[in-house]
C-alpha cells in the first residue's frame, strides 16, 4: 500500500521504528545516567569548599555554555585525532548523559539551596545527622523546586537527543530525512515525526504536573 | 535551687570570621535556673545561645554542660539534651505537626513510634494544640507553630531549653499564649535561658537576668535587682528605651 507516493506503509513504520528505538534508547540512557551523575555533582557542589565547588562549575559552565551540536561533533571527530576507535553512537551518547548530568546539576544544587538555612539549623538542633536531615528535611521539601525545572531539562534532553543525527546516528528525526528523500514529500513526515515526539514528550509532563501536585505540602 | 551547677561559660569567645560577637563571656547556670538574657541586638544573645546548643564553634574558652566539656560530647548528646526554639520557628513545612513533634525522637532517638505518637499528644494538649495534630505548619498562626515547636523540642526531652527571642515574629495579640507555655515549663522546673525584649515577662518568670552589651556580659544577677537597680550606665541606657 502506498500512503505517501513513493513509500509504502510497511517501510514507512520500519523507518520510523528503527528512529524511534535510537532515540528512546538515547534518552533512557541519558535521563537515567545523566540524572545519576547530575544528583551527584549538583549535591557535591552543595558541600564541597568554594575552590572545588568553582573547578567543578567550570566544567559544568563549560558544557552548558556551548551548543550540544558543537560538542557532538567535537565528540565525533576527537577519537579519530587521538588515534582511537569508539562506536559513534557510544561516543553522542556520553555527551548526551554528560550535557543533562551538567544541566541537572544546577537543577539539584539549586533545589538543595532554595531550602532555608533555618532548615538545616533547626534539625541540626534536634540531633539529626547529615543524612538524616538530606533524607527526611532537606531533599522532601527540595523536591518542590526541582521537579519543574527537572522536567524542562528532561524534556529538553529527550527532544535534543536529535542532534545526534549529525553525526551519522539514524534516530528519529534522521529516519525522517532518509524517509524524504525517497518521497520528496516532507510535510506528512514532519507531522508524523512531531506527532512521535509529542507521544513520548506529553505523558512525562503530564507525570510531572501529578508528581508537583504530590509534593505540595500539606497535602497527603 | 538545687545548687546543681548545669551550664558553664569559661570566658567564652567567638568571631564570625574575623568580627568579634562574644568576647570573654562567663556565665553560671544551676540547675533550675530561669535566665533572662537581654541586650541590644547584635550584642550577641542568640549567638550565645547557638554556641551552648554547639550550633557553633567558639574559638576559645570553655562551655562545661554537666560537668563536661561540650566539645567532649557528641554532638548528638548536646542536641539531645539542650532544647533551642528559634525567633521563626522553624517547623518543617512538609510534614503534619504531629511528624514535626515524633520525627525526631523516632529517627535520632530509635524511640518506637507508638510511644513517640503518645508523648507528642501528650505534649500538643500541654501547648494546647492537641486539635491541629493534623495540620500543617502553613495553616497555623506564628503563635501556635511557636508552641509547636515547643512541643518539638521538648519531645526530645531536653535538660535545658534555649529560647531565642521567641516572641519577637508574632503579632502582639498572639505573645501571650506562648509566654504562658514558657511559663508553665519554668514552674516545672526547667533550666531556662530566655533571650527576649519582653522586660516585664523577664520580671516576672525570670530568677536571674543578663545584660549584653557589644558581645561581653555588661551586667548580670538576681532579674529584680538588676531591673530596678542597674549598676552599669549601659544597662540604665538600654532598659530606659525598653520599657
């Protein structure tokens, strides 16, 4: 069956599913290492002196001051130059997870610091200990102020997964293109290929507004 | 008075980072003991009060809390045992009044958490409050999450309660029930030290009174004589614009 001249549905759909499983694989991979390695470093930039907190800032603000594009490409080209091999896809991915690391880490270490002081000292006066006052005080009511900023930068994250197509990597919007250049038809693509990200994209927020509505407080 | 001496300061000094707030200040605390410690602010009161909870370090000087150095303590023994309620406070904002009042003797005292439910109702209908167990901090008034926070402290049983101008966030309508609820812990016999502006209050709950004046102990003794009779210019000064 031909939908879009040029195509059949069949191929269409294998298309399209080999793009999408690429970018769902990509933005898997980079939520859930990126998450890790973002909690990690914006919870070190909570407790470490102002010299380590400023060498881990310039690594940060350099990551998150240059286009994710540049740094894919850079990614891409870089192994080649010192003279070693790595899997394309593996290389994009490690930049993607190190760009969300390096925007969640803002998001964390902002939530941590948006709780008041007042916070720390009055459970420190109670006995609690570090962990205790991060796990039952500080991290419940720093939730509050990461989760939205955290869903941008996911969101942001899964719909940047993207770029990755210019370095060779076949995910969705690149399987798009490909499906073009056969149909020279790009406007039903573009809407079939937005309509995939929306899918993915939509539920999270949804997910999101629940979870936000969850941590309010004083309502259980 | 049982004669019991409690709380020490060994000409105590402190400095936030380079600035002097406590310089050389000595005090004696028996057990039982209600102080008034009063001053103009930036004279070092709460921060005083932080360094006996160890909130803070000092920089020199002793502060022996039953019969021992504080820095001989864990801190967890200090916080156990030395109550402090804040100017704002406080109360965590995430969780109900009753898990403000039980999470800390559940999760640093490992007490059951029947037993710490049955202490923190107990200790509500004392502040009057047994009603809003359910609440939470946002829908209560400054006075009651004061008395909340009372009742959170004392929930940890404390030998000696640290109050740091308790009163001074709260409209004025709204000062009394908390002083009637500092009242009654001071009838009970709990060693007290009072940071506050309320003079008549001092006067009349407080056995003893300490003037502060710029981070040294400006004057300090029995509160009645002390009010009446201020030996020191600076005391006379100050309680001529307070009262």
């Amino acid at each position: 069956m031909e939908l879009i001249s040029g195509v059949n549905l069949k191929n269409l759909i294998f298309m399209l599913k080999t793009g999408l499983t690429t970018t769902i694989y990509l933005s898997i991979i980079a939520l859930t290492f990126g998450t890790l390695v973002g909690f990690i470093i914006g919870w070190l930039r909570t407790i470490v002196n102002e010299f380590f907190d400023g060498i881990i800032l310039i690594f940060v603000d350099i990551i998150r001051s240059t286009p994710l594009i540049i740094q894919l490409l850079i990614a891409y080209h870089l192994p080649g130059f010192l003279g070693f091999d790595i899997l394309t896809i593996l290389a994009g991915s490690i930049v993607i997870v190190l760009y969300f690391a390096a925007n969640c880490s803002q998001v964390v270490k902002a939530g941590i610091d948006s709780v008041a002081f007042n916070q720390w000292r009055a459970s420190k006066s109670l006995g609690f200990s570090y962990f205790q006052q991060m796990r039952y005080i500080i991290l419940p009511q720093a939730w509050r102020a990461m989760i939205p900023s955290y869903t941008g930068s996911a969101l942001g994250i899964i719909k940047d997964t993207s770029l990755i197509s210019v370095i060779g990597v076949i995910e969705l919007v690149r399987s798009g293109q490909i499906i073009i250049s056969r149909t020279l038809n790009p406007l039903p693509i573009w809407f079939i290929v937005g309509l995939i990200y929306f899918i993915v994209c939509w539920p999270l927020s949804k997910m999101s507004k629940r979870l936000e509505k969850k941590v309010q407080f004083g309502k259980k | 008075m049982a004669g019991k001496r409690i709380l020490e300061l060994k000409n105590v000094n402190k400095r936030y980072d380079n600035v002097p707030v406590l310089k050389d200040v000595n005090l004696v605390v028996e057990e039982g003991d209600v102080w008034a410690i009063i001053g103009p602010s930036g004279s070092g009161k709460s921060t005083m009060l932080y360094c006996i909870n160890s909130l803070e370090p000092i920089q020199s000087g002793e502060i022996i809390f039953q019969g021992k150095k504080l820095t001989d303590y864990n801190k967890l023994e200090i916080h156990e045992s030395i109550g402090i309620i804040f100017q704002n406070y406080n109360l965590f904002p995430h969780l109900s009044v009753l898990d403000n009042i039980t999470l800390a003797p559940y999760k640093v005292k490992k007490k059951s958490l029947n037993q710490c439910r049955k202490k923190a109702i107990e200790l509500l209908e004392k502040v009057g409050l047994a009603h809003k167990k359910d609440a939470f901090p946002h829908e209560l008034s400054g006075g009651q999450a004061q008395r909340i926070a009372i009742a959170r402290s004392l929930a940890m049983e404390p030998k000696i309660m640290l109050y740091d101008e308790v009163t001074s966030a709260l409209d004025p309508e709204l000062v009394q029930g908390v002083l009637e609820v500092i009242k009654d812990l001071v009838r009970e016999g709990m060693t007290s030290l009072i940071v506050t502006h309320e003079i008549p209050f001092a006067r009349e709950c407080t056995d003893y009174c300490l003037f502060m004046d710029d981070g040294k102990v400006g004057e300090s003794g029995p509160t009645k004589q002390l009010l009446k009779n201020p030996k020191n210019a600076r005391t006379k000064e100050f309680l001529e614009k307070v009262l």
